[in-house]
C-alpha cells in the first residue's frame, strides 16, 4: 500500500535537449528544469544534434529556430530530427516572435509546440508539458 501511495507523489524525471546557440538560453532553461525536477542537457551546436540524439536517449527537444548557422535554421534541423526521430515531442522556442509563416512552417515540418521567448517560463514549462501530454 505504501509503495503505491509513494508511486502517486513520486514524478518522473523528464530529459530535455535544449538547442540554442545563446549559452544563456539553455543555461537558464536547465536551471529552469532542474526546479521542477527534470534534466535539461545543454547543445549550443546545432550540427551535433543528430549525432547527440542517435546516443543519449532523451523525452523532448526545445529548439531555437535562430541557430547562428548560415546555411540551417532550426526548421532544418527539425526535419533532420523527424526523418530519425518520428515521435521525439520537439517543441520550437524562438526568439521571433509568433511570425504565422514560421509557425506554420515549424508545424508543418513536425513541431509539437511553438513557443516565443517573451513568454513567462511558466508559459514554456506548461508548452513543454503539453507536447508530452504530462500534467502543468
């Protein structure tokens, strides 16, 4: 009995991979996770992710759009993912804003969640938690 009552307080830890080129960013992103009890794993290179994913399991992606690549966008990177990773939860946190164009493009090319950086943490935390159908 009291093994299933610990069960029902007891929250999985999730893992993140948060892909921005502004060290910032995902440092506070980790930070940000670790408060609520989760692993966030920073990659400032976006060129690894493929190689990242392919070796370290991982429950979600944040991904900027905005990857300081001259020839890749975080679209890009999104469709890489999605031709190896089908139903990896990617959620897009981008610092442009809600551009409708790119929305619908991150959509489109299999994003789960859409998120500008003006939002309050809260709003992120609760985006990220809805592309995994978990709880806010």
């Amino acid at each position: 009995m009291f093994e299933s009552i610990k069960n029902v307080f007891q929250k999985e830890v999730k893992r993140f991979l948060i892909v921005d080129d502004q060290i910032q960013i995902t440092e506070f992103l980790c930070v940000y996770l670790k408060k609520f009890g989760h692993q966030g794993v920073s990659l400032t290179d976006a060129t690894h992710v493929l190689g990242w994913l392919q070796s370290n399991p991982c429950d979600a992606v944040i991904l900027d759009l905005n990857l300081g690549l001259e020839n890749c966008d975080g679209i890009q990177i999104l469709q890489e993912i999605r031709k190896e990773f089908a139903s990896l939860p990617i959620v897009i946190f981008t610092g442009e804003g809600y551009d409708e164009a790119r929305l619908q493009a991150a959509i489109e090319a299999g994003a789960s969640g859409y998120v500008s950086k003006s939002v309050r943490p809260s709003d992120m935390y609760a985006a990220l938690m809805r592309a995994l159908n978990l709880p806010t």
